[in-house]
C-alpha cells in the first residue's frame, strides 16, 4: 500500500510508486477536475471529468463521498509487441462521487511512474425506487488541458463516408509537427488517438499566466492545490501522450474534440453518419459496468513516451489462443504490382521470392475469389506450404458501410459467414487474414473486430486489419491480433510522389506517437529504387537502402511486411539481402537512444542474445550521432549505414574505450549496429 494519497483542502492525491508523478482530483463548485504534475511542474492543467448518461448528468453537482486507495505490482508475458515481458507498478486511487440526483459512480485513477490512467465505473443502483441494471454513456466531459505554448503533433479526424469510395475514417490522414494547439483541425472533427504534446517550460510561470486561472476560477473555490505548483521556477521539456485502451464490444472507440482555450481537448465520441449511419453514436453498458481507460503518458524527455506499455498494462487477455501463432515476414505483391498480379503465376513468384529469403508468409491481396478462384488459391496455398511458406489472404470487411468494390466481400460481416470461410481457410492452410474497409468506431463497428478476431482464433488465423482504427490494447487482449494500419501508409508511397517524400518524416514521427500505443502495419520494407515493376519507372524512393532497412527495426509489428520485389534478389547488394534473411519481428526489450518526433529517431531493440540499434534520419541534411553505446555490450558489432552518396554500406563498428562512436546520418538516411 504505497500510495501516498492526502486529502487537502478538500482536494485528493495520488502520486506514483516513486513520487513524482502527482495528480490531483477536485470537486471545487460541484465539479470534477484533475490536474498532474512531474517532479513538481505542472504539465496537465485541471481537467474536466463527468459523463453524461441516461441515469443523469455526472458532470455538475458533484461531490466526492469516499476514496479507497490501493497498488499494483504485476508482471506479464506478452507474444508480440515492443517487449516480451512487463512489470507494472501503480498506486490507486478510487473515488466514489455522488451527484444532487442521488446517482453514484466511483473513478478510479492508476498511477505509474510515467503514465497516468482513470476509467469511470458505474454500479446497478436504485435511483428515486428505480433500479437500473443498464446504462447509455452519451458524451464524456472527459478533458485534457496543457499550458499556453504546448505544441502539438496530433492527426485529424475526417468526416463520415469520405474519401475513396466512402472508405473513411480510416486514420490516414497526415500529422501536425510543434503545431499551435489553436489551430483548427482540418476537416473540423477534431483529432485522432494518439496525440502527442510538447511543452517546453522556461523560467517563471506565475498562475496568471496561461489560461488555467480561469478554468479554476469558474469553480467558485479556491484550489492552491493547483495553484502554487504553477509559481517554481525551472527550465524543461516536457512530453504528453494521449490515448485509450481497452476498447473492444464493450465501448465505442473515441477521439479527441478541437482545442477550447481553458478547457484543453474533450474526448469525442463517433459521427452519427459513421457506419454508413447504422448504429449508435453513444456507448452502451450493463451495470455494473465501466468505460475504456484514458491514459497519459508523462515524461520530462521522450524515452517514457517511446517505452510505454500502457497499452498494455491496464487490460488482460479475453480468451487464449487456440495455437502457438508464429510471427515472421511477409511478401506483398501488390504494393508495386497492383491489382494486377493478383493471379496464380505473379503469386508463385512471390511465394518463391519469401522461400528464397527464408520468409513466412506471402500476403495475397484484393480479387483473389475472381481473379484466381477458390479452386486455385487451395492450389497455391499447397505450393506455398511445400516450399515453406504459408498465405495470409486479404477480405473486405463489407457489409454495407463503404461502396469499395473489391471482393471477397461478405465473408466477414456476420457470424454465419465468418465461420464458412474461416472453416475453409483452415483446412487448406492458410495462417492469416487481412480484413479491410471497416466503417468507423461505433460501438457496433468495435464489435465487429473482437467478433472477426475471437472467430479467427478457433481456426488459428492470425489478424490483420487495414483501412481500419487503431487498436487499442489489442496485442494483449486478442492473441491472434497482429496490428493495424491505422496510418497514413506504404500504398501511398506508391500512389504519389508527395507521400514518397514525405516518408521519411513520417517513419521518424510514428515510432513516438502511432507506434509507441500499438502495433502498426506500414506495409512494407521497400526495396525497388523506383516505384513501378520494372523499377525503372514512375517515381522514386525518396529514402535510402539503409533507410529502409533500419525502418524494419524502427516500425514494431510482430508480422513484418518486406516488400521486396523478386528483381531485388538480384539488384541488391548480398549482405541486404542476408540482413533481410534475418530481421527479427519480435522484441524482448526496446530502448530509446535518442532523437525527434519527424526529424530522427535512435532505438535498441533486444532479440534474445543480439542487440540491433537502428536510426532514421528525416531530415535534408546529414545528423552527426554521438552515441553512447556501452550499455548494451556489443561485441565486435557491425554497421550498416550510408556513404556520402547515400549507397549502402557494410563495415565492422569499431567504439572507443567508453563504448562510444560518432557516426553521419546521410539525409533520408539510416543506420543499423548489429
């Protein structure tokens, strides 16, 4: 019982196992607000909490009743993400709140050394004689509030039924980079999980200042709770990452509202014309019932940020897996070659192109049902298996939400259907699916994932899904889960030449806001120097080899799309290809060296015994590296990196008595020690 929880001026406390992470909750005016500090700065400024439900207003007339206070200290296994293992340390604080209408509800914060989390719990009560055994969360007042001069590296939501064939929300749209927290979002739905924030603290910030005053002030209580940490003096950056976990049939998925000066960011809930306007717009619960975790990632550098296991940390598996799923790499046809190869013979070559690089996987995309039949692709599925490969077939998640044509359609959308083609798939071999085109994150939508997931188990299929949200906890709560795309992807690398450019900035922002939440599918380590099958034509790669190469380890998914295309095996240098043979997917611990979000970015990642130390360089110009190296006892290592023609490069590593090096990243570049 480590927490260190006070009652002050009617205000409660909770602090991290090593006390520097505090939050404070306050019921000044009636209201509930929240408000963190780090090390005695305060970096999230009160913040509202309440919910708006069909048992009553829980945002106003409000008072906390009692508090229970508790600790966590558990470790965990996990298959497939940035970590193999986990140890999460947190103190707890519940609240029990009572509203002027007699309804009650408890909050419950989690506190770590980095990350904060708070979900609200709602029991089966009697209100006025009635008993209630059920609820509707219709909003959450649910905020988060930073200081005047936080920037922002956030990705905006879109509208309902836009984009290519009414495919959107998809989160694939661009990132801000130290954007204004003013600025509106772009398509006026607001913002994406996760969302990342900057604040750089510099010299005296007085309570004055900024635009927390008024936000305390309109409580109609003093609170120096929250007013006197404002006053120290210090010079510091600081960094937020916001997300949610804990989604799956239970909840809908959220976002984040545009900003409101005083009042910070609100959670949001899903368009009423998501899903083609079928379902709800709210969330629904049994009681006694609870709400998905909000979390917080705090640290006063960016290491807490790319570290965290948050994610992870606050759910628990919902079924076991029915077989020991295997990560490994895949080939992918048709990020280069397009529909078009989605026929038996391009499909061998690809096959051929992973059994001769030692690949699991070969990923067969759209049209297979038309453009090579059932009755082949039970062929090809046997073909992959004798040369030691196995397929992973692509599905549209339709149903009715998008007009996107491409087939097989209808084999995920209802139980019936699942089970027919699962049971198919299972029998002829196949280990894995990608299902796409999903149409928002409705509550009815969020069940659709946990029902393909939780069917594709008992046919021990491993899950992939594009054009889709992010996941949220997934890894953990669903063993066949893969990842998701959920980003601005490889396929518009492919499609123009904007986004070719702009790859490098993306591939060095992810690994500290999209990547650092979840498992992400970029979809592929490409290869061709040009993007066209003859790799001769249209437009070129933007990055480097080694760019590429490091990418593989920058980017977690325990599947790794490498799209190598079968000329690669001759084009590339031998000592590529043998670093390709041998890229781990999985991961028993992942450091952050160093680096900034679309500018570069430094990670170690362990793979049993063997360190690999990668780094992206996103910017024009070369970066100067000095690297302090010692702490992961390489011996006799060696580096890939580029020259200063930006050709790739194979030589031994030499560090100096300290285990440093200073090494040049090539603009568009990379590196890897290995």
């Amino acid at each position: 019982m480590a927490s260190s929880v006070l009652a002050w001026a009617g205000d409660v406390i909770v602090s991290s196992p090593n006390g520097s992470l505090q939050v404070t909750i306050s019921d000044a005016g009636g209201r509930l607000y929240y408000a963190a500090t780090l090390d005695g700065q305060e970096v999230l400024l009160p913040s509202a909490l309440g919910l708006k439900t069909s048992l009553g207003d829980l945002t106003r007339n409000l008072s906390i009743k009692d508090t229970k206070t508790g600790a966590i200290d558990e470790t965990y296994q996990m298959r497939g993400t940035k970590a193999s293992s986990a140890s999460y340390k947190a103190n707890t604080l519940t609240l029990n709140i009572l509203s002027k209408d007699g309804v009650t509800f408890d909050i419950l914060f989690q506190v770590s050394d980095n990350d904060i989390a708070y979900r609200y719990l709602i029991p089966r009560q009697k209100i006025h004689k009635k008993e209630y055994k059920r609820a509707r969360i219709l909003s959450e007042l649910s905020s988060f509030n930073f200081p005047d001069g936080t920037t922002t590296f956030i990705s905006p939501q879109i509208g309902p039924e836009s984009g290519w064939e009414q495919t959107k929300p998809s989160y694939e749209e661009g990132y801000s980079a130290d954007a204004s927290m003013n600025t509106p979002s772009q398509y006026g739905h607001g913002y994406i999980f996760p969302a990342l924030f900057h604040y750089s603290k510099e010299g005296n910030y007085s309570k004055e200042s900024g635009n927390q005053g008024n936000l305390v002030q309109s409580t109609g209580k003093n609170n120096p709770r929250f007013l006197n940490s404002l006053d120290k003096k210090s010079s510091s950056d600081y960094w937020i990452l916001l997300s949610e976990t804990g989604v799956g049939s239970n909840y809908c998925g959220s976002h984040l509202s545009d900003y409101q000066a005083g009042n910070g960011y609100t959670i949001a809930f899903p368009d009423k014309g998501e899903n083609n306007g079928y379902g709800t717009d709210f969330a629904a619960i049994p009681l006694p019932g609870e709400t998905p975790w909000r979390t917080i990632t705090i640290g006063n550098s960016l290491k807490p940020i790319v570290e965290t296991t948050i994610s992870y940390d606050l759910v628990k598996p919902l079924y076991e897996p029915s077989t020991d799923y295997k990560p490994g790499r895949y080939t992918w046809s048709w990020l280069i070659w397009q529909d078009n190869s989605v026929n038996y013979d391009d499909q061998v070559k690809f096959i051929d192109l992973a059994s001769a690089m030692g690949f699991e996987y070969c990923l067969v995309d759209n049209w297979w049902d038309t453009q090579i039949g059932r009755d082949r692709i039970e062929e090809l599925s046997k073909y992959a298996q004798s040369k030691g490969v196995h397929l992973m077939l692509w599905y549209n998640s339709n149903g009715f939400w998008n007009d996107a044509p491409q087939t097989p359609r209808n084999c995920m959308n209802t139980a019936i259907a699942r089970e027919r083609e699962m049971k198919w798939l299972e029998s002829i071999g196949v280990k894995g699916i990608k299902v796409d085109f999903f149409g928002g994150d409705k509550q009815e939508t969020m069940a659709l994932y946990e029902d393909i997931l939780s069917d594709a188990n008992r046919h021990g299929l491993q899950v992939i899904f594009h054009g889709c949200t992010i996941p949220r906890g997934w890894e953990r709560m669903y063993p066949n889960y893969v990842a998701s795309e959920a980003v601005l992807a490889s396929e518009n690398v492919y499609f123009n030449e904007d986004a070719a450019i702009k790859e490098p900035f993306d591939l060095t922002l992810h690994p500290f806001c999209r990547n650092a939440t979840a498992s992400m599918d970029w979809g592929g380590i490409i290869m061709n120097k040009y993007l066209s099958p003859d790799n001769k034509s249209r437009h070129p790669r933007h990055t480097t080899d080694i760019f590429e190469l490091a990418s593989g380890i920058i980017m977690q998914t325990s599947v790794q799309c490498v799209a190598m295309q079968p000329n690669n095996l001759s084009e590339l240098p031998q000592f590529e290809l043998e670093f390709m043979k041998t890229i781990p997917t999985t991961w028993d611990k992942t450091c952050f060296v160093e680096g900034y979000p679309g500018k570069y970015v430094v990670l170690a990642r362990q793979h049993g015994s063997d360190w690999y130390i990668a780094a992206l360089n996103g910017q024009k110009e070369p970066l100067t590296l000095n690297l302090d190296l010692s702490a992961f006892n390489l011996s006799n290592p060696s580096l890939y990196i580029d020259n200063k023609k930006g050709e790739p490069t194979l030589t031994p590593l030499k560090l100096d008595k300290k285990g440093r090096a200073k090494l040049v990243l090539q603009p568009n570049g990379g590196m890897i020690i290995k």
